[in-house]
C-alpha cells in the first residue's frame, strides 16, 4: 500500500521533497526508487510546453 500511495504521489507530480516528507524517508530514497517515474511523464509534459 505504502508503494502505490508514493507512487501516486510521484506519478501525480507532488515535489519529491514533500513526498519524503509524508512518506518518512528521504529525497535521495525516493530519487532511487521512483525517479524513473517522474522520467517517464516528463518527456509529455515538456511535449506540451513546446511551440
């Protein structure tokens, strides 16, 4: 439960501080373990910044 909740945090775009925070651990914990989240629905989002 704990991994889909960060998960959903991750994937919905909360700061990975705050995720750390709610969750109790540490960025550099969540940079490791679901930072390819945040890789993945970056490329779509600067898609849509693009001219």
């Amino acid at each position: 439960m704990r991994h889909s909740v960060i998960t959903d945090l991750v994937t919905g775009g909360l700061d990975l501080l705050t995720v750390a925070l709610l969750s109790g651990t540490s960025v550099a914990m969540i940079e490791r373990h679901y930072g390819h989240l945040r890789a993945e629905h970056a490329a779509p989002a600067l898609a849509t910044l693009a001219l």
